[in-house]
C-alpha cells in the first residue's frame, strides 16, 4: 500500500502581534528583529481559543479539500508540545471533529513534530493497519514564552496545520524520508519541568511543579539547522532515488529566514522553489510546515503532482526530512 496527501488546511489566531508592538514590552525593534529573523509579526491564541479548537479548524479544512467525511478517518496524529492537557488533546480534537470511527493519539517532537507525525502515519498506510489519517501539527507557544526575554519572546507564534493522507494501491508519494535525534544537546531549547519538594509523610517527599518558560541556546540551534537540515534531505532524496534538480519546492520549518536562505544555498535550490510565510506568523513549532503548505496549495502554488521537499528540526534535539508528491 502507498500514501497518498489528498488535503490540508490550517488555523491562526486572529490576534496580532507586530515587531513594533513587540518593541513596547522588551528592549528590541521591528528592525532587529526582521534582519535577524524575517519575521514581522506572529498572530498569538486569544484567552478564549484552545489548541484543540484551532486543530479542529485545521482539519476540518484539510478534510473538506480531500472530499471526506470526519467519520473516514481511522486514525489522527496530533503532533504538539502545547496540548491542553497534559495527558494529550488529540481524544477532545476527534470529539469536536466528530470522526467517531478515529482512535487518536499526541506525538511530541518539538519543531520536528509534523515531519515525524507525517512519517509515523505513513507506517500505519503502508502496513494496511489503517487506510485515512489525519496529521495535524499545532503549538501556542505564546503559553510558554517568558514575554520579559527579548531572546525568545520576539520568534514565536501560535497556529495550526493538517493534512490527509490516505492509501492507494498502484504508486505511492511519499517518496523518502529520514528522521534523526541527538539528545545529547537537549539542553539547548527547552520547556522544562520546574518542581518544589513536598513531604506527604516521614520518609516519603515527591516533587510537584509546572514547566518553565521557553530557554534557547539560539545560535547552537542556529548552527545545528544550517549543518544538518541540508545533509537530512539529501538522504531523504537519495532513500527516493532523486536529486535536488526534482524538488519543485522546497517547504522547511520556519524559525528563521536566515536558516531557510542557507539550506536553500547549501542544496542549490533557487528562492523561487522556496516557500515561507514566517513574516506573518513567527515560528509556530509544529504547525509552520503544513501552515506553509496549505497557503502554498490555496494559492494555486503547489499543484498535484509536484515534489515538495519538507524539512522538520528543534528541539531534542530532532530533525527529518519528508519528500512527497502532493496529491494523488
Ligand atoms: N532585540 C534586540 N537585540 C537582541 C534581541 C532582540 N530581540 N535578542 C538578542 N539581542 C541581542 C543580544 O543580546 C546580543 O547582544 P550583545 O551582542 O550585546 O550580547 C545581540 O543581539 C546578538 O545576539 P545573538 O543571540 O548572537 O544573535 P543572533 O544573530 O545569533 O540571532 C537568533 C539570534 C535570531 C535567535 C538566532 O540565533 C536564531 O535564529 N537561532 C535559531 C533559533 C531557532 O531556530 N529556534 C527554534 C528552533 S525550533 C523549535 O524546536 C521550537
């Protein structure tokens, strides 16, 4: 069995936040920040949304452009560092999607999350287990950002992106993929979990707690993209039998512009094969590849048939690459 992606959507808050907005809270400009990044605003969950209400919105676009039903979906993959809940939200997404016949589960891998939901779901196509699944990737990383730390605070944004893929029989479209992890540097970008001790008896004291704001070594992070984001796709290219020259375009996770503009150079992969939106909406973690792609696909850009080169990295530190053809 081979995977076909038949449809996407996406989801952004309706809640702006620009650089110069950004300039009144921290000791920062719309200019520092645009020649650095490449971003020029982020769109932030308003106190009444949730995650799962903009995954909701997410997918149910992506399943009215594959021509579905919520109740064809065997199985969603929610790939989130920001449930709403900690023991998952992917369960409450396919109860307000109403895709009764859909066992759902969270995926956790950062920036990577998309590219390795979209590959986990793969397995499930291709051993038959499952014939429609729905990957969605969504952060609000507004929840975790330390809003005094110019650091951080001027790179990310919330929203929502999903796609459907489902079996077919005589090819299949997703092309090559290769994931890696490196958890020696797991320290350079972190939630991590903050506790206090509690003794509950003599002799017995646990630790309770919650999560600390987002902390980032940025140019590790920096470093650790331009170097291995290039070599992931040049092995997901070779797993598909393709070079660069095939790529009719290339989509990466979009945390920095000079990040994408390196890669595009290191591949050779002109800027008009590059597509990126991270001047409206910052880096939104897991949502920004199918964000991208969907705009991409709506705006005509992306038309079926076409090789799209995908590349997910952050924390973990994660990275993958996914080369598909886009639709059937
Ligand atoms: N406004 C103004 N000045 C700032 C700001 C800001 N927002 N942030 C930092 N600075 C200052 C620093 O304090 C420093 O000042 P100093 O020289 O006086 O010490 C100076 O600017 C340079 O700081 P650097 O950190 O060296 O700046 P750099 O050019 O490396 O850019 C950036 C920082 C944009 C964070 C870059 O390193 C980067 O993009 N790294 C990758 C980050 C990334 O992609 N993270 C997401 C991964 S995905 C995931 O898993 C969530």
């Amino acid at each position: 069995m081979g995977v076909s992606i038949i449809g996407c959507g996406s989801a952004t808050p309706t809640q702006v936040m620009t650089n110069d907005n950004l300039s009144h809270l921290v000791e920062t400009s719309d200019e520092w920040i645009r020649t650095r990044t490449g971003i020029q605003k982020r769109h932030l969950a308003t106190t009444d949304s949730s995650l799962s209400e903009l995954c909701t919105q997410a997918a149910q676009e992506a399943i009215a452009m594959a021509r579905l039903a919520p109740g064809d979906i065997d199985l969603i993959i929610l790939a989130t560092s920001t449930a709403d809940d900690l023991f998952g939200s992917a369960a409450k997404v396919q109860h307000l999607l109403e895709a009764n016949n859909a066992v759902a589960f969270d995926l956790t891998a950062a920036c990577s999350g998309f590219v390795f939901g979209l590959i986990t779901a793969s397995q499930f196509i291709r051993t038959g287990v499952y014939e429609t699944v729905l990957v969605i990737g969504a952060d609000i990383l507004s929840r975790w950002v330390d809003w005094s730390d110019r650091t951080t605070c001027v790179l990310f944004g919330d929203g929502a992106g999903a796609v459907v893929c489902q079996g077919i029989t005589d090819h299949d479209n997703l092309l090559g993929f290769a994931m890696y992890s490196d958890g020696q540097q797991h320290d350079a970008l972190n939630i991590g979990y903050h506790g206090i001790e509690k003794q509950l008896k003599d002799g017995l004291t646990i630790n309770q707690g919650t999560y600390k704001p987002i902390t980032m070594k940025g140019r590790d992070v920096y470093r650790f993209a331009v170097e291995k984001v290039p070599e992931v796709i040049e092995k997901a290219l070779f797993k598909a039998q393709l070079t660069t020259d095939d790529i009719d375009w290339l989509i990466l996770h979009q945390a920095n512009q000079r990040i994408i503009d390196a890669v595009a150079k290191r591949l050779k992969i002109p800027s008009h094969k590059v597509i990126t939106n991270l001047d409206e909406y910052g880096n939104t973690s897991a949502a920004s590849i199918p964000l991208a792609l969907d705009e991409a696909v709506r705006q005509g850009k992306i038309k079926s048939g076409d090789v799209v080169a995908t590349s997910g990295f952050g924390a973990g530190l994660s990275w993958g690459a996914a080369i598909f053809r886009w639709g059937i």
